[in-house]
C-alpha cells in the first residue's frame, strides 16, 4: 500500500498549509480512519479544512489508496496540542508547554515553563525563571499548554 503521507504531503503543502501529523488506523466501529492534522500561520478556518479536504480525497482517490472503507479525517492541531518532532517545537517557542521526560532532568520528570530555543537534538524551557535543557530523545511526551483565561476573553456570549 502507497504511504499516506507521501500522498497528502504535496497536497497539504501546495495548498499553502504545513502538515503537522499523519495517522491511518482503527476508528469508530472498527472502520479505519486516516486522520491528517494541518496548520498555518494565522490558523485555520472551516471553509479551508473543507477545501484542503476534498483536495486530499481527490488525490487519495486517485491513487487508489487503502483497501476497502476508511474515513478522511482533516483537522488543525488545537490550541493544546501535543507535540512530536523538533519541527513542532521550534514552531511553539516562546510558548508555554509541558513535557515529560523518561528520566528525571533537574529532579523531575515533569517539566511545564516557556520554551525558550529548540533544535534537532534539544530543547531549553524557563521553568520559574531557571533554563533547563532536554534532550529530545529524552521525551516521552510534550504539548502546548493554553492560558484559558486569556484565550477566553472575548468570547463570552
């Protein structure tokens, strides 16, 4: 079977969005759901999921991907998001975000602080005003972490 990514990625790209995640697997009702997560400078609205997604289905559809029944999944990574690759962290600095690692790195394995810098090998957070260093390959997992109180305002009804 033709690799998911390798088909949507030109699609994704061309479009002028950059693919965050690619996921084929089970889904609701034991029916396959390949699930592509996207994002872009500015965010993203619905009409541009809309679009963006009939594009991939029409390329998926092409080259005849997956064997039987599967759903098409497209949808932005949120505003708590998790994060995979060094990619996604030199996107999110100067952001707040939560890691945690395998082995304790300062005495914790828990760390939540400012990403400060990223590259391919670590990252740098501000935790309460100390810069701590974390390998990537020291990371079991890291996401985004909102402040609700400021994403919020506004949005009252």
């Amino acid at each position: 079977m033709v690799d998911a990514e390798s088909l949507v990625r030109p699609v994704v790209e061309g479009a002028g969005f950059e693919l965050f995640d690619v996921t084929f697997g089970g889904g609701t009702g034991g029916r396959r759901t390949l699930r592509v997560t996207v994002d872009r400078d500015g965010g993203l609205d619905l009409d541009a999921i809309a679009t963006l997604s009939d594009k991939i289905a029409r390329r998926l559809d092409l080259e005849g991907f997956g064997e039987g029944r599967y759903e098409l999944e497209v949808s932005s990574p949120g505003i708590e998001h998790p994060l995979k690759t060094a990619a996604h962290f030199a996107r999110v600095i100067g952001s707040r975000v939560k890691v945690k690692t395998d082995e304790p790195i300062g005495d914790a394995r828990v760390h939540e602080g400012v990403l400060i810098a990223a590259d391919a090998s670590r990252i740098e957070l501000d935790v309460e005003g100390a810069r701590r260093a974390i390998p990537l390959g020291a990371i079991r997992s890291a996401r985004t972490v909102a402040d609700w109180s400021t994403e919020l305002k506004g949005s009252a009804v």
